[in-house]
C-alpha cells in the first residue's frame, strides 16, 4: 500500500496502482509548491566539506565503464566521484 505524496495518508482502495495522491486536490496542492521545497537540489560534484581547502580535488575526467556517454572524475587520492555527464564532469574539473 501505497500513501498520498502531499498528505501521507494511505491511498484509497479504489486508487490506481500508480496512483501518487489521494484525491485531485492533493495532486494541485502539490503541484504548486516550489521544487525545491519538495526534493533538495542534490550536488553530484562537492566537497565534503564547506571551503575550497576541504573540497575533493579532481585530476582528470574518465569514462564510466559501463554506462557509456557517462563520465566519473578522478580524484587525487585514485577514488572515482559519482556518474556524471560530460559537460558537467567538466565543469567540476574547471573549479579546481
């Protein structure tokens, strides 16, 4: 069972199996609140830390090995970060 994404009860019986709220209105209310309030902005390429000494320093851009198109950046300890795209695994390379 599944439950309302604005009000977290659970859905009706009579609900959809992909359903995602419980009546129409729930649906509109939830549609006009700012993305942001509902899902953080999630930062693929950042630092642990808040200032530039603490942040990850990458080296060199490498493609991912299984998904092809997509690239992870190398970081000066030999750990790769997280999967992204080209232009921005190039982005992140530049701020170093």
């Amino acid at each position: 069972m599944t439950n309302c994404l604005q009000c977290g009860q659970p859905l009706p019986p009579s609900a959809r199996r992909h359903a995602r709220f419980c009546s129409p209105a729930h649906r509109s209310a939830h549609h006009r609140v700012p993305t942001a309030v509902k899902m953080p902005r999630v930062r693929f390429l950042r630092g642990q830390g808040s200032d530039k000494t603490e942040q990850d320093t990458y080296i060199a851009i490498v493609p991912d090995k299984r998904f092809p198109g997509m690239f992870r950046l190398k970081r000066t300890d030999g750990t790769l970060s997280d999967m992204v795209n080209l232009t921005r695994a190039k982005d992140a390379l530049r701020r170093n």
